[in-house]
C-alpha cells in the first residue's frame, strides 16, 4: 500500500515559525533520472533512526534514486559528521539530507555544499543555517511540547499538583535540549511539578539507574517522561517496585517498544511524529529540488499524541518500520 | 614510570593536622573505606531517602554490574595489560543471549532450556571475543589498547549489525524474573551472583598458583618466563575471564532490562579501569587487591546514585564525579608517604 | 691536611626499618682510591648516594674542599666535581649509546641538540676509557656488559674532582676491568679523588691505596690496602673469620646430563659443542660478547637455536619453553637479576617460591595455596642461602644487591633441579655471602647435581670448575682441565679467533 | 611487557613469500607507508571518485584535527602517561572562545581583534586544563590515566554548563572564512597550520634537548633524574603542550563549524591514541617517532574516508577499522622480529 497521500503541516513562508496549515502531500511518481542522494545521520544505535532509515531507502527505492546513508556514531562526534558529508560530496552526491547533530555546527559546510548547487535538506533534527533548501521535520521542541501539553490538559492550574520525572537524555545533545524546552514551556503553568531534568546516555542501563534514583529520591513521584529508552526501561522497574497504576510513563518519541508498551497499557502515552514519513518527504523534496519541480518547503508530518484509546486506530507502519526490518545503507 | 620517580616527600601540613590516631588508623584502613564513609554522611545529610534499606538494597544492585566488570578488568590490569572491550562483550553477550532466547522461546522449549541455552550463547561469544583478545596481546604480541580497542569496534559493529539498534524482546518473562528482580537467599539474585563471583576471584588471586603467576607476568614478564612460568597462557587467561565476568554482568543487564540491546556499556570500559585504579590497581601490572576493587566500584556507584538523590544537576554531577576521582587517588597517595 | 678533598662527619641515613647508615666519618684526599669495602647492605650504596647527591642524609654533613655541602640533586654535586657511576644502571634503554652519554646536558647550538658535537665528544670520551662500543646503537639493545661501560663512561662527560665507582667491574671482564684500572690511574696522577666500591680482593689490591670497611651502616675502620691481609679485611667486614672463599668440590663425574651439540643461536653462537655431566661442575669463560650466555640461554629455551642439537637426560629439548626445562630439572640463574631475575615490587617470599607454587607442599586442606606453609619453604630455603628472616617479607628490589642474588638463588633450590646454570652467579656479592654461594654449589655438585659456572670473573671459575670451556666469537676454542687449568692458560685462549675445537 | 617477554618466532611463511626485494625494502621503510599505498590502490579500485584532487584535499583537511590532536598525545604517551581530555579541550577551547567572539562582536571590536581575544582566551582555557593535567601528574603523581580521565569529566561538565548543551553561534564570519574554509599559500589554512605544528613538534622532540629529556623521562624516570633532569617539569611541558595542539585542532574545528559546541571530539581521544600506537609509539613510554604517528593519524582518516566514498555501510566499516588497527600493529611486530 502506498503511503501518499499524507496529511502534513506546511509551514508558510517556509522556515518561518509561522503555524503550519495542513495540506496532503502527494510525492513524485518516479524520478526522472537516478539521482544520487546522500543522507546523514547522528546515528544508527536506535530505533528512531533505524525508522527513518526505513523512511529514506523506501521512498528512494520508489522514487528509483541512488542513495547512501552515513552515520556519525552518536551525538558527540560532530567533526565526523561534518567529515562524512564531506565524503558524500566528494563520491559525487547530487543532494545532501542531513540530520544535522548540532543547530549551528553545520552551518559553514552546508554553506559550502549548496555553495555548489547541491541541495541540502534538513531532516529530523532541525539546523539554522539559511542555506537550507528544505526541511522535512518535526521539531523536537514540538515534541517535548506536545508531550508536555498532554501531561498539562490533565493536570490544569489549580488541581492538586503532581511531580514529573523528567529525562531528557544525552546532555548537551541539540535534539534533547529542544525537547527539553518544549516539556517545560508545555507544563509551565499548570499544576505539573517537573523535577529538574536527569541528562544521561539513552542506553537502558543508563537510564534504568537514573529512574530508579529519582524513584528513590521522590517515592511520591506520578509520572514519568522521557526518552523512549527512559519509557522502555522504566517498565521493568516501575513492575519490580510494584508501582505499576501508581506511576504512568510517557515517552516524547515513539518507538516500536514504546508501542509496544502502550498497547500492554504499561506506557501511557507518547507523540508520534511519524519518522519514516519524515524520510520519505525529505527524499521527494531532494528529488524535487533537484528537478525543479514545485516543492513544500518546510513540512511535517501531521503530529499526534498515541495512548491507549486511539492506538487500535493507526496504522502502524506510517509511524514505525516493519519489525523485520534491519538497517539499510545503500540503495541503488 | 612516573611512580618509580624519585620523590623528596612533598611536605603537606594538612593532612597531619587533626586527630592523630584517627589518623593513624586512616593511614592503615586506606582511603577507600573513609572515603565512603564520608560520601555516606553527606549523601545521607543531604537527602533523607539515601540512608533507606530500599535504597541500600537499589544500590547495591546497580554497583553488582560495574563490579563484575572491574574484577575482570583487574585481572587484565595485574596481566599488565588494558581491556576496552568489556562494552562490547556486554553488548555482544546481551544481544546474542537474547535472540537465541526470543528464538528457542519461539521454538516452543521449556522456559529453563531457553534461558539456560541463551545464557550459554551469550557466554561462548564472550569466549570467543576474550580468546581473541588474549591471542592477540600474547601471540602477535600487540598492544592491549589497540587489540581490544580494535575487537570493541568489531564486535560493537557486529552487535549492531544483528539487531540495528532495536532491542531484541520476547525474552521468557522467568528471567527477568529470576535474574533480574528475584532473590537467592534474601538476596537480590544480582547481588548474589556478584559476591559469588567476588569471592572467586579473589579465590583465584591470592589461593592458587595460576593467581601468584598472572601477578608475576604483570610484574616481569621477563622473568616470569624464565622462572618457568607460559606467560602466554596467563594472558589468554586473563583475557577470557574479563570476558566472561563481563558477560555475566551483560547477562544480569539483559536480565533486568529484559531486552537484548546493543547500546549498553558505552562507558564501562573507562568507568572499569577506573574503578581499579581508584582500587590501588596499578596500570603498569603486577599490582592489585580484589577487595579495593570492589570497593572502588561500590564508591563510583555509590557518588551516582548519591548526587541523582540529593537532586544535584547533571552538569555539576560530571564536575563532583571527576573530581572525587582525582581527590580519592591524591589522598591514597599521600598515604603511601606517610605509611613509611 | 690541606689535600683532603672530601671530609664526611656523623653520616646517617634512616629508611624505613632500616638504618643503613650510622654515624659514618672519613675523609679522601686529592689523588688517592679509597675503596670501601662490607657485606651487602652493609651501607656502601647509600654512602655514596648520598655523597652524590642522589639520598639526603638523616644527620651528618659533607665538607668539600673545606666548605660544607649539602647537595639535593645529581646535578648540584656534578656542578661541584662529584660524579658517580651507580650500582643501578640509570641509561635510558629507548636512546642511543651516544645520547644517553650526554644525556642532561646536551650540547646545543641556537638552542638546539648539536648532533655532530656530541658524535665526536661521545667518540672522544670512549676513546679514552678505551671502550668501543657502536655509538648509535640503542641502549636497550645492548649486553649487560656494554651497558655497564656506558654507565662508566657517562661520569667522565665533564671534569671530576672527585669519582665514585660503585661495582663497576661487576659485569665487565677482565679485558675492559684493565682498561678501565689504567684510566683510574691516570686520573689518580691528575688528582682526582676516586671512592671505589668492589667485593673482589684482587681489586682492592689492583688499585686501592686504603680501605674504609663499613658493617651494618657503622664505620668498622680504615686501613691501609698494600699492606694489611686479606684475611684481616674479611674479618673486619663479616666480623668473623672466613677461610679460603672458594671451596674444595669433590669430583665425582656420572653420566652425561646435558649435551650441546654443534649448536649456533640467532644472538652469535656459532657451531658450539659441550657436555655436562653429573656430579661435576663445568665452566664457561670467555670475553664479554663472546656468546658465553648465550650458548645456555639457547639451551633452557631463551634464545633460537638454529642449527645443532640439545639433548638433556637423553631427550631431544631443542628450543623447548624454559617452564618445561624447569619441569624436567633444568635451572638458569640469569645473570642481570633485576631485568630478568626478580620481580623488584614483590616480596623476597614470593620472589623464592614463585616455580614452586603448583607443588603439593603448598595445598592446603582445601587444595588450595596455602600462604603458611609457602612461607616455611621460604624461611627454610632463605636459611640454605643465609638471607636473613626480616628480608622476606620487604620488596625484594628494597635488598642489597647481594640479598637480591641470594633470593635468586633460593628461587633455584625451590624445585627439583638436577642440571644448575649460574651465569654470573655472584655479580655484586659480599666475600661472606660468595663463600656461602659457593659452599651451596658445592653441596649441590657433590650431592650428584651437575653445575655449570658462566662467569666473567676468571678467579671465580678458575677454582670453581673441573671442567672448563673458553668461548671467543661464539665458537668453543678450547676445553681445559686438571692442570691445564691455568690463568695464562685461560687468557691465552680468550683471544684466539680461528680453530674452533674439534 | 609483553613487548619483552621472551618470542619464539612464530612462522609466518606468507610473509616471505613474494619478492625477496621488496619484502627487504617493506622492513626498511616500516609497514604504515606500505598500508598506506595498500589502502590508496584499495579505495581507488573500489571509486573512482576516490583518487581525485578534491577528495584528497578534502582528505588532508580531514586530518588535520586528528594529526593535531595526536602529536600532543604523542608528548604525553613519550612521557609514560596518557591523556584522556583531548576530547573535552576541544570542546572547551571550541565554548571559550566562540563565547568570548561572539560577546566582543557584540560590545562592536574589529573581526581582528574579535579573533584575536577569542582565540587567546581559548588558548588559555586549554593552558589551565593542561596544567592541571600536568601538576596532578607530575606534582600529587596520580595515574595519568585517572587525572585525565577526572579532567575530562570536569571540563566537559564545564562546558555544558557554559553553553546548556546549545550550540554558541554569532562568531564573525571571517573567522570561518579564513580559519575553515581558507587557503595559505595554496594550501588549505588548517593544513599550513597542521604543517606548521608538526615541523616544529618534529623539532621539539628530534632537535632540542627537551625533547631529549622528555623521552629520559618516559624511557627511565630514575635516569632522568640522575642525570639531573627535572622530570616534573618536563611531564608539565607534556600535557601544556598537549593541551595546546588539542586546542588549536579546537579552534580549527571551530572555524570549521562556524560556532562553539561542547560536542565536539566526543572520540577523539581514544582515536589520537590508536593513532600513536599504530604510529608505533610506545604506551610504556619513551619510545615515539613524530613522522609515524601523522602517518598514523592520516590512515585512520584516510580508512574512514575511503570506507565512505566506497560506501561502505558503517556496521562493516566499524569491523572493517578495528580489524585494520590490529592487523596494522601486527604487521608492525612481524617486521620488528624480522628486522633482527
Ligand atoms: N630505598 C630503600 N628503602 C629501604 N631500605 C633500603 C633502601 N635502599 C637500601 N635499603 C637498605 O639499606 C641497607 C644498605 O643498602 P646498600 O645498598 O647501601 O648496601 P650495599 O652496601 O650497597 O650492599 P651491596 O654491596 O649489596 O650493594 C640495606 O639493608 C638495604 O636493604
Ligand atoms: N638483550 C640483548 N639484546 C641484544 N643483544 C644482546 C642482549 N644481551 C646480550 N647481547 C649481546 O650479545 C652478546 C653476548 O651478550 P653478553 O654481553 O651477555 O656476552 P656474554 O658472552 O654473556 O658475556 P658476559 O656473560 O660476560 O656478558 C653481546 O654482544 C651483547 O651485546
Ligand atoms: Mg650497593
Ligand atoms: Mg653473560
């Protein structure tokens, strides 16, 4: 079955943080030649991405485009992103997709890249340099907000207030600071107690120690919310300590885990921002772009909140990949 | 060398200052102990919910999977040698263990089979990345830090590549149940396995022949060739034990995350050493005691835990942690001046 | 006097346990070798550490030259005219000869190393001492022996008024020792002032003109070289009366134990052939370089043999692993104990039973190490070579040079031998601990073991062996027995090139 | 030690085998040119895109960082230690002085003298770093490994605490015009610069009598001192130096990147060792050539590059390095052997 058409917000003017209007968006039939793609990420270790490397080498093998995908190995190694799409350029990419792993740190190279008539499309994450040429995202800080104002429609000012663990994850990470930003604007004012948030690795270990600590530090504690490690990891625990009703989960992004554990009603809810359609828009706006054919600029898949209630609704393989499905690196 | 550099005892009025007995009694007990008996006073000062038996028993459980890697670790450490590899056996045997699990679960054999296989799985792939570690170090002679930095990339690569990323589920609940939550004996199962564990090595180093002469290797291996003893298989000792003390901890992860994944023990590797150096582990070999280890593994776990209680934010943890890293080591070597 | 150059008052140095030094006084004049003379751990070491400025004193004062000095570092008391050749090599092994010469203080030119300068000033220097060795061979590469010549040569970097010379001949043979005792005395005519540290008579009497004797870290006295006897000095130093030092060895030769036949090694042994039998001790001399060690490195498992036959009991043990050689009865005692011997950081108990661990005697109930009775091997094996209990549970590299050698040697007595090696067997050791030695490998021969003696110290196995072999450029030129057995003998054949024996 | 411990050659009869000339020749020049070349052919074969002009100055720009980087380590692995806070001088320096531009550009100084001040205060933050490195090595003698590993820990919690993990933006541009993207005397700005700062670490250490002692130092700390070295301030010189090349490899990355980030070189320390080793420096100490670890630290880039041109998926390119490190240093012991 095909994914298109798909409601998306577009932002107009593109790149502004004007409120996105929802139109359906409808990609390229084929590609009128094979155009080699290349696409960056911070990574390849977890779920989330593996999901939108679905997206991209799924939409690529439709569109009939070469694609290679580089991963820099986690959100510390700027310098080797910026390397890699170096690489990319040099093997002789037409467009460049990046999921960029710092805002900023991008921004002189991906001058350079378009500098040579290559289009460069923001991915996932979110980069401020002007010299983008699209965008196909859900901002992070949407998210972390959406996860919040969840929490927050609950929890209005003036009922009884509740404490929130929060984790956001790797310190210092650009995706975990907007999501950040986004929860505590989201439960600003309302009667949500956030705890100030624990920064660590989204490995389980990591994070089942965080949760087990705050748990520790705050036995009056009502929600958690985090990563969807934190989610994941936190089931087991919140089991073993008999909270299970007691204290709910909810994770800012989905994964097939977090799934998982909100069809069990261990998890309670989390956004989902579709991140393998997110790679299928980013591989039609470069193929777009590169044929000069008309493009939505600045779009993303229409977010929404999964819970208990509406999960037997959606379609799972809009919002994850197959489980089956195990990393690709090339298409061509 | 550095240790071996000849030190005019910088004087340090300070640390004379107080107590005398109390002092003394310092310069004996070493710095391990007090240091952990202060972290407990503040910790317990700062927030009421440290000092808990729950969170007793909570920490305890966290330290069992560092201190399995750390006793490893020392092994290799005292062979004169390095281990960065233990991440990925963590990862390798957990992700492993695991879909053999999932598998056999699917094949419909009995709870007990499944997890005694997975569990097997798991520890022959630990063997495997061990033995290829201790082949390298003892028969082409590489350097420990490039053998096992490089088996780390390969094998995390590997790991990746059986699961991308996503976290092997369908693991038999029993083991969760049993390895991850259960009790043997009043004891958290994790916590059993690791005094277990403990108390063979330290078994192995201070009662038998093969401990004495994996010490001898570490400190000469010159001539502990020449006094009759297969430096060669030492090593390869070494190197195996490491792995399969780190798989045992990736098995108790798996376990308690009951999922395989591939992103665990990132930061073990360093986190290991320095819990042995910490311990009074030297890095140039030939030195180290099981119990400082433990110790030294229980107090990093210990600090964690401490400062995610007392509320302390996460950047400031990094700063507290290092520094009571260095403070600890200074202090340990102001001893060894004064303990003359 | 006015020609007093060195002048040490109440000398005294505490460490921990130990009081190595104990209110010491003497005085060395311009010109003149006092050799100081003791046991092992005797104090001479120290004393001298400290004069060079590597130890500071715990009381006492130095006056040179008539004002008082007190030096905190090497340097300071090279900038003052002392410099000192250390019992302990202090070479860096990853430089070359010619660095490590001049290590500390290069000659620079626009602040940077003057490679040539220091080539031609390192070329000098060995020139004089009469030494050659490759100038831009590593260090580390070298044999002990060399290594020792570069120690010596580095304290003549610059103008000394006085020199210290703490065991130099200690792994030289006698070829370097006479060159090195002509330069002494040419720096005696200059007036240098020379502290000379040696356990070998004939030393002292080669070139010594007075003799300070120190025991437990105490002054016993101070005499004149020429004149006072042997047995006196002995006395002075053990406080006892040691008769002659080597031992009458009774020769019972049984079967042949080992057998090394037309054997050439990697390390420069060429096409070398010879037999050991039981109850026998044979000796192997030779110039340094000659491939004296070698030839039994080879042998235990050490170095390759590339060509030939090792046969030991019969058996075929070509390039076998030292610990199946221990196994089957074969000890090496190596001759620089602290790279190859000992493991420095450990206890000297540790250090004795290390080969003996896996034996039954040391299970306990539980089968497993039984830490107790591993310390009564030890205690019973460390009287067998009289090292002294308060010595086994310190760091063995704590030990004076000649405890060091005893604890090797114990290490040796752990396990079933039959066939012993000593190569260099009493490098550095006191006269009342080399008799001991010596009365052990007598026990040893005489109780059916056979014994090979590989030593640069020609008296020593002159009187030791029944057999001797001379080795020259890695080719065996000659065997001498009975009464072919003599010094000029000896000497003869270390020179001879071709005509390897047949 | 196991590099000393008594070797039988192990026959390695493919290695003889092929032109006895050449093979002599291989022993002489040492095995990283002769990967190298391998590695050349290799890539070219796989894309033609590989062996173009851009991409090999895209290469060296590459490499830059890592070269830098390395040479510093290189100081301190000579002196017997270690140091594991490149990673977060890189980050510091980057937060310090983007902060510092960004703040002078505001207050309207000229770019010059913007660039100036913020490079210097980066320069400096790097100085306190490597001194702290250097006095709690050489001074209080911790483990290298610990100190490092502790400063790393601070420094990086510094950092996030600088910038709140947000990347620090509003450098002036012609920092990044210059710095990054710009060329001197037809090379590439950070290039000249590598350049520059490995001719005179080359100097340093072939040339002065610095670099004498510093190897006195690792080699034999006791020598040292009796030679009348001041082993103390030679360690100091070590990581002050370190942390000054990590520096300015932070600075160029900056200008690179256009802001400050405290993410940046999350690997770098670990890869700067890998590339002395392979560069046949010695962990014990003392041992080093400048020439080799720049060889090395291009052919770790180099792999990497040739791995992505080739898209190599990077699961395999994990294996593929790791795999190449430990056949590299073996490579490198075989000829040793041969060597004699
Ligand atoms: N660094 C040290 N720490 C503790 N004790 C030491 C140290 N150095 C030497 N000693 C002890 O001081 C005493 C004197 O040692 P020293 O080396 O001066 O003896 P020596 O006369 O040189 O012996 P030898 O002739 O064997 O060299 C010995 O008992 C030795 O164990
Ligand atoms: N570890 C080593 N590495 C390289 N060469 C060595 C080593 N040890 C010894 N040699 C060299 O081998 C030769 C023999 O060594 P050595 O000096 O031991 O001679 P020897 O016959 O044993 O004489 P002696 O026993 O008097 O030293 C010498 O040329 C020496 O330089
Ligand atoms: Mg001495
Ligand atoms: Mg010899």
């Amino acid at each position: 079955a095909n994914w298109f058409p798909y409601m998306v917000g577009s932002t107009e003017p593109a790149f502004s943080n004007a409120p996105p209007k929802n139109v359906s968006y409808t990609p390229l039939p084929k590609a009128s030649k094979k155009w080699n793609v290349c696409v960056s990420f911070p990574h390849m270790k977890d779920a989330y991405w593996l999901g939108v490397d679905y997206g991209v080498t799924e939409e690529a093998k439709r569109a009939g485009v070469k694609l290679q995908l580089v991963e820099a190995g986690g959100y510390t190694n700027l310098g080797k992103q910026i390397s890699q799409i170096e690489d990319c350029v040099a093997a002789g990419a037409n467009a460049v997709i990046i999921g960029g792993i710092s805002a900023d740190g991008l921004n002189n190279l991906i001058k350079s890249v378009s500098a040579k008539k290559i289009p460069v499309i923001d991915l996932v994450n979110g980069i401020n340099s002007p010299d983008i040429s699209a965008k196909s995202l859900v901002s992070f800080y949407t998210m972390g907000y959406s996860t919040g104002e969840y929490l927050a429609k609950k929890h209005p000012k003036g009922t009884p207030a509740v404490k929130v663990g929060w984790f956001p994850g790797p310190a210092g990470a650009g995706w975990v600071e907007a999501a950040h930003k986004g929860f505590m604007e989201a439960t600003k004012n309302s009667a949500l107690k956030v705890l100030d948030p624990k920064y660590g690795d989204t490995g389980k270990e990591a994070q089942s120690k965080l949760v087990e600590d705050v748990l520790q530090a705050n036995p009056d504690i009502k929600y958690i919310a985090g990563t969807a490690v934190t989610a994941e990891a936190a089931q087991g625990i919140v089991k073993s300590r008999n909270l299970a009703g007691k204290v709910q989960l909810l994770s800012f992004y989905i994964t097939p885990g977090v799934y998982d554990g909100i069809k069990q009603g261990q998890i309670m809810a989390s956004p989902a921002d579709s991140m393998v359609i997110q790679g299928r828009i980013a591989v039609d706006q470069a193929v777009r772009l590169l044929e000069g054919k008309p493009v939505l600029k600045h779009v993303g898949p229409k977010i929404f909140v999964v819970d208990q209630k509406n999960i037997g609704k959606i379609v799972k393989d809009t919002i994850l990949p197959p489980d089956s499905f195990s990393p690709v690196f090339n298409v061509n | 060398m550095n240790e071996s550099t000849v030190n005019k005892p910088t004087a340090m009025p300070w640390v004379i200052s107080g107590p005398k007995t109390l002092f003394r009694w310092g310069l004996k007990i070493g710095v391990l102990p007090i240091f952990l008996g202060l972290a407990l006073i503040v910790f317990g000062s700062l927030s009421d919910q440290f000092l808990t038996v729950q969170n007793f028993i909570n920490l305890l459980r966290q330290s069992v999977y560092l201190i399995l890697v750390s006793l490893g670790q020392m092994l290799v450490l005292i062979s004169g040698g390095f281990d960065l590899s233990v991440g990925t056996v963590l990862a390798i045997t957990s992700v492993v263990s695991s879909m053999t699990m999932s598998y056999l679960s699917h094949q419909g054999f009995s709870p007990e089979w499944v997890i005694a296989l997975g569990c097997l799985a798991g520890l022959v792939s630990a063997f495997v990345v061990g033995s290829l570690n201790g082949m390298g170090v003892s028969l082409f002679k590489v350097s420990p830090f490039i053998m096992t930095m490089g088996v780390q990339s390969i094998g995390f690569g590997f790991a990746l590549y059986l699961t991308g990323g996503v976290p092997v589920s369908g693991l038999p609940s029993e083991f969760g149940d049993v390895f991850g939550f259960g009790d043997i004996f009043g004891m958290p199962a994790p916590v059993f396995i690791c005094v277990v564990g403990a108390v063979l090595v330290w078994l192995l180093m201070e009662r038998t022949a093969a401990g004495r002469h994996l010490h001898a290797v570490g400190g000469n291996a010159r001539a502990a060739e020449l006094s009759g003893i297969r430096s060669g298989r030492m090593l390869m000792m070494a190197y195996v034990l490491c792995a399969g003390l780190a798989a045992i901890a990736g098995l108790l992860l798996t376990a308690r995350t009951g999922s395989g994944e591939a992103n665990i023990g990132g930061t073990v590797a360093l986190e290991s050493i320095a819990a042995c150096v910490i311990g009074g582990v030297s890095l140039r070999g030939g030195i180290g005691k099981t119990i400082n280890v433990v110790l030294g593994a229980i107090f990093i776990v210990l600090v964690q835990n401490g400062m995610n209680i007392a509320n302390i934010g996460s950047y400031l943890q990094m700063v507290v942690l290092g520094g009571l890293l260095i403070i600890a080591v200074i202090t340990d070597q102001l001893r060894q001046k004064y303990l003359v | 006097m006015d020609d007093i150059l060195l002048e040490v008052t109440g000398l005294g140095k505490q460490y921990p346990g130990v009081k190595a030094l104990d209110d010491v006084s003497l005085c060395l004049h311009k010109g003149e070798v006092l050799a100081l003379f003791g046991e092992n751990g005797a104090g001479k070491s120290t004393l001298i550490s400290i004069i060079a400025g590597a130890q500071t004193p715990s009381e006492g004062k130095l006056t040179l030259l008539g004002n008082d000095c007190q030096f905190q570092t090497v340097l300071e008391a090279r900038k003052h005219g002392i410099s000192a050749v250390f019992q302990e090599f202090s070479l860096v092994p990853s430089l070359t000869v010619a660095e490590n010469l001049f290590l500390g203080e290069e000659p620079t030119r626009f602040g940077l190393v003057n490679q040539s300068a220091i080539q031609q000033q390192a070329k000098q220097l060995l020139a004089q001492l009469g030494f050659d060795i490759p100038l831009s061979a590593k260090v580390g590469s070298l044999g002990r022996a060399h290594q020792q010549m570069v120690e010596i040569a580095k304290a003549f970097r610059h103008p000394v008024k006085l020199l210290i010379l703490d065991e130099p001949t200690a792994s030289l043979s006698d070829k370097e020792t006479r060159q090195l005792f002509a330069f002494v005395e040419r720096l005696k005519k200059e007036g240098v002032g020379i502290l000379y540290i040696t356990h070998r008579m004939q030393e002292i009497r080669a070139i010594a003109d007075r003799v300070a004797v120190l025991r437990d870290g105490k002054h016993i006295g101070t005499v004149d070289a020429k004149v006072t006897a042997e047995e006196r000095l002995i006395e002075m130093m053990a406080g006892r009366a040691i008769d002659n030092i080597y031992p009458k060895i009774a020769a019972n030769p049984k079967e042949v134990l080992l057998a090394i036949q037309h054997v050439s090694t990697l390390s420069g042994v060429k096409d070398a052939s010879i037999t050991v039998r039981r109850g026998e001790v044979v000796g192997l001399a030779g110039l340094v370089g000659c491939g004296k060690s070698e030839l039994l490195r080879a042998a235990f498992g050490i170095d390759k043999v590339t060509q030939g036959e090792v046969l030991f009991k019969g058996r075929s043990i070509k390039n076998h692993h030292p610990s199946s050689m221990w196994k089957s009865g074969f000890f090496y005692l190596p001759p620089d104990r602290r790279a190859e011997g000992l493991f420095l950081s450990f206890s000297s108990r540790s250090n004795i039973t290390i080969p003996a661990l896996r034996h039954d005697k040391h299970r306990s109930r539980l089968g497993g190490l039984s830490p107790r009775r591993e310390l009564g091997t030890a205690k019973s094996l460390a009287k067998r070579v009289e090292l002294h209990d308060r010595n086994l549970h310190k760091a063995v590299g704590l030990l004076s040079g000649g405890n060091q050698q005893k604890a090797l040697f114990a290490r040796g007595l752990s396990t079933d031998i039959d066939l012993y090696v000593f190569d260099e067997p009493t490098v550095g050791v006191d006269v009342g601990t080399r008799s001991a030695l010596y009365e052990l490998i007598r026990e040893l021969c005489e109780s059916g073991a056979a014994v090979v003696v590989i030593s640069s110290d020609l008296p020593e196995v002159m009187h030791l062996s029944h057999r001797l072999y001379v080795m020259s450029h890695g080719r065996v030129v000659s065997e001498l027995a009975g009464e072919q057995l003599t010094e000029s003998n000896v000497l003869q054949h270390f020179f001879d090139k071709e005509e390897a024996l047949s």
